[in-house]
C-alpha cells in the first residue's frame, strides 16, 4: 500500500501519435539537492541529504524537532550557505534568496505597526511591484484568505490562525512558483491547524505551486502531499520517502475518511517511532 | 458610572493633598517663625514671581532655548552614533567602549571645561544640556536598533530588501519605543545640565537668576525660579509622552 519508490509523475510527454516525433525536454526539477551537508562549527546539522521536488508537487518535510528542517528550508531559500553538496532550483545553484520563491517562516513575520493589509503587501512594495498590480494582488488574497474584514486592522487585533493565514498572504502576494512553509501552523490549535489545512489545499490546487512544506504533523503531511520525506536528527538526513497515493482532488470530508489515508498516517507514525 | 465617578474621587484627592501642603507651607513658616530668607511663605514666593515676570519669562525662554537645542543635538549625534555603532563591526569594537566608560563620568565634573571652552555664555550651556541627555540617547537608539527581531531581519532578507529599505521599514519602527525611552530619561537631563552650567558661571538664564537670588538674600525669588524650572521640565516631559503615544507598538509581540 506505501511506495517507498517516487512517484512516477510523466516528465516527458510522447506525442508519437501525433506524428510529431518530439519529445518534450524534461523540466529541470523545481527544487533539487543532492549530497547537501550543513555543519554549524562542529555540529553536522544535515548529512548527505538528496531529494528533489518535481514542478507543481506538493511534498512535506516530516522530522522530528532539531533535525534539521529549518535549516534544509533556509538553504533551500538562499538565506545560509552550505558546505558541500548541492542545492539547486529550476536547475540553477542557490545563492541568494529568489524572486520565484516564497518563504512562509515558523514564526509569522507580521510587522506590529502596519495594518494587515500593509503586512500583506510588503513584499510586493520591496520588489517594486506597481501600484496598480499591487493593489490588485492584495485585494485578492485578501479576499483568498478571508482576511478582507481585518485588512485595516492590525497584528496584534488578530488571533493566531488569522495571523498565520496573513503570513501566507506575505508569501503569496508576489505569486512565487515556489513555495517553502516551514511549520506555518505549529502554534496553532488542532481546529484552526486542520481548517488552514483545507484553506492551503484549496489555495494549492487553484495555483499549483511548488509546494516544499516543513511540519511535524503526520495528519497534516498525509492530507496535503504527493510526496512525504522523513528526516532523522544526529545528524539530520533523509530516511524515508512515501508516496502519498491519495487522489486529487482532495478535500476535508472525504480525504481524511479514506482507510488510505488511515493507513498512511499509521505507517509514517511507525517510521517516526510515535505509533506502536 | 463607577470609572468617571472614581476617577473624579482620585483628582479630588491629589488637589486636597496639594492645597493641604501648600497651606501648611504658608501658615506652617509664620507659625514656626522660619526666617523668610531660610523659607518664605508660599505667598511671598507668588508675589515675587508676579513682580519679576518679564525677568523670569525672559531669563525662563533663555534657558529653555538651551535645552532645547542641546536636547536637539543629543538627539541627531545620538542617533547617528547609534546607527553608526549598530552597523559597522569596527565602531562597535571602538566607539561603544569609549561611549560606555563616557557615560560614567559624572557630567556636571565636566562644567568649569565647559565654559573654559565654550565661554561664559549661551553655547557653554547648550554643550552641558547635550552632555547630560546624550548618552541615554545613544544607549537607547543601539538598543533598539539590536533588538530588532531576527525573525522578521530574516524575513526581510528572503525578501532581498536593500539596506535602506531594510533600514526605514523594519529597523527604524523598530528602535523607535527603545528611542523614545531614552528621550524620556534625556529630557530632564537636559535641564539639569542647562541649570548646572548656568550655576557654574553664565550671564542669563534661570540658573544665573537663582546665583542673583542668592547673592542678594531674595530667597522668594530663588523658589520662584525653582518652581518656574520644575513646571518648564513637567512641561517638557508631557511633549514626549505626547510623542510617546504615536509609538504605540512598544511592547508588542506577534
Ligand atoms: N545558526 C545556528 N548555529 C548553530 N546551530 C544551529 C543554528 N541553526 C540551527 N542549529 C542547530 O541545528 C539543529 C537543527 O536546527 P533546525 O534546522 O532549526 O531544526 P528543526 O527545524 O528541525 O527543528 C539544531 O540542533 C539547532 O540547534
Ligand atoms: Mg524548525
């Protein structure tokens, strides 16, 4: 029933019986590091890590906490360097943080004194994005993210969910083909955590982005991904990876009350050594 | 309503205190028989306000115009100092150190210098109201500036904000309540500063009015100068807790 394997997501397309001989190139993968290594001084923070996230898939980061997620997303978003191995996206090597790429951190990064509406637009306003299209793209997400009653309001006026809904609305705001969500919902309640996870399904089936998603979730994980890679700490590296043959579209009711979908978090809940 | 009526009850209590102390002041000296040199009655004080106004509100806009500026200069140096120190590796190795053990030279040690360099007149004054509100302005402004939450530092860096940007959209709110703190402790620092310098030797101003005073025996006028600095500092300190409340965010956590 779990694939260890990776999917096996078409990258070329054969349009033989079409008469063209052709063959689409292969989209180099969105986000790929191969024999990635990370120390902090002595400490090996990430050994030998390898594993790519294929154009529109949606894939979680489970690990357990110090293993070294944070730091995986942090290279992967150019704001660390590493030692040796390689990251990549779309085929070119990280150095710097990118346009195309979103950033959702652990902590939301709301500004206390600007309104939600200005929180949300920040990024845009950094990048230089029109005033019009800016404008365009808040209203939006606002709308998206059912925030626009509170645009006006500010940080500390919200509660959790809506704050870490306005964080995604951060990310969001400049359209990133890529997305990297470390633990976006770690601080919240099982309740507000479980309908976010509805809003960010709905969100990511809408826009299909490149989804890298860090959480210790394992509900969470399962309901939400193609693909599941496990970590381990000391040092932290890849052990497992899970298909998440679960089919799409998903949605709240239905998904979760799959015996799939069951089984799936009982055998990821094993490899992490929670279940029994 | 309980909280107007408690309130009302809170104020009533402070002007009974007040009236109370200034009338046991007036009659407690006449009573007692207190020499009106030693302590004049609350009255006479009055009366020797009134009678020499125009000198008091010449002499008070002199001193004011000293703390101000020095208070003005201790802001803009500090500030930089501040911004200098937060930004670059080597001023903070140097500079900071010197700045620290600065700090606790005690200021009003530096007053005779002062008017060696300075002279005796307005600029000397000017220098010791800016040495006294200096430091908590640099103090404050590096606090603030290294407070800044890293998460959000972070934040801005995925975002490839430039400097600047960085620099007046998230440092600058940032550092502003640590700011205002030290401008809040600067203020009537620098009014002491002012009224030293004038004590040690000067040609106007409240502090010079107060040397007058004394010299002459007219110890009316020197509480009435007294009074008339402490109102000037209240007055003062009320404008930054005016400023104050348009940085609301202090404190603020999300
Ligand atoms: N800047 C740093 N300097 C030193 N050690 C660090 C630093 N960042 C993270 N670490 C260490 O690396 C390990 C992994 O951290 P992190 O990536 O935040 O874990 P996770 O996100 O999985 O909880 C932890 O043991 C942490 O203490
Ligand atoms: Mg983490």
């Amino acid at each position: 029933m779990v694939s260890t394997a990776s999917a096996a997501a078409p990258q070329s397309v054969n349009v033989a019986d079409m008469g063209l001989k052709m063959t689409a190139e292969p989209a180099a993968n969105h986000i790929e590091a191969r024999g990635l290594n990370k120390t902090f001084g002595s400490f090996k923070a990430l050994e030998d890590i390898d594993f790519e996230i294929r154009n529109q898939e949606f894939v979680s980061v489970l690990g357990p906490s110090g293993c070294g997620k944070s730091t995986l997303l942090r290279i992967v978003a150019g704001l660390i360097p590493y030692e040796s191995g390689s990251a990549t996206i779309k085929g070119e090597a990280v150095r710097a943080p990118r346009p195309d790429v979103g950033v959702v951190f652990q902590t939301n990064n709301m500004l206390p004194w600007l309104t939600v509406r200005r929180n949300v637009e920040l990024g845009a306003r950094i990048r230089n994005m029109p005033a019009g299209a800016r404008d365009a793209a808040v209203d939006k997400i606002l709308d998206v993210l059912s925030l626009t009653k509170f645009a006006d309001a500010h940080p500390h006026q919200l509660s959790g969910g809506m704050r870490q809904r306005a964080s995604i609305g951060q990310a969001l705001v400049l359209d990133p083909q890529i997305l990297l969500m470390d633990e976006p919902f770690g601080a919240l309640d099982a309740l507000t955590r479980d309908k976010l996870n509805v809003e960010l399904l709905r969100i990511w089936q809408e826009s299909r982005k490149t989804v890298m998603l860090i959480t210790h979730s394992i509900a969470e994980a399962v309901f939400l991904s193609d693909r599941v890679l496990v970590m381990a700490d000391r040092p932290g590296k890849i052990v497992e990876e899970v298909t998440i043959d679960l089919p799409r579209p998903r949605n709240a009711a239905t998904t979760r009350a799959m015996p799939k979908f069951g089984e799936y978090v009982a055998y990821l809940g094993k490899v992490m050594g929670v279940a029994n | 309503m309980p909280g107007v009526s408690s309130r009302l009850a809170a104020y009533s209590q402070v002007v009974l205190f007040f009236g109370a102390f200034l009338l046991f002041w007036e009659y407690g000296v006449r009573y007692f028989e207190v020499k009106s040199y030693i302590l004049p009655p609350i009255s006479a004080i009055a009366v020797a306000v009134w009678e020499a106004r125009s000198e008091i509100f010449e002499n008070s806009m002199y001193t004011l115009a000293e703390v101000l500026i020095g208070f003005g200069a201790a802001v803009v140096v500090g500030v930089m100092l501040g911004m200098v120190v937060y930004v670059s590796p080597f001023a903070q190795r140097t500079i900071y150190p010197l700045v620290t053990a600065l700090q606790t030279t005690p200021k009003s040690a530096l007053a005779p210098l002062m008017i060696v360099w300075f002279g005796y007149g307005f600029i000397s004054k000017v220098a010791m109201a800016f040495l006294f509100a200096f430091f908590p302005i640099v103090v404050a402004t590096l606090g603030g500036f290294a407070g800044t939450a890293k998460n959000l530092e972070e934040h801005f860096r995925a975002l490839n904000a430039g400097p600047w940007r960085t620099f007046t959209t998230l440092r600058l709110p940032s550092a502003l309540p640590s700011f205002i703190d030290g401008c809040r402790v600067a203020m009537p620092l620098a009014m002491i500063g002012a009224i030293i310098g004038e004590l040690v030797g000067s040609e106007r101003g409240l502090g010079n009015l107060i040397m007058l005073g004394t010299a002459s025996t007219r110890t009316d006028l020197v509480f009435g100068c007294i009074i008339v600095i402490t109102l000037i500092s209240l007055a003062l300190y009320a404008l930054i807790e005016f400023a104050a409340k348009s940085v609301w965010w202090r404190g603020i956590q999300v």
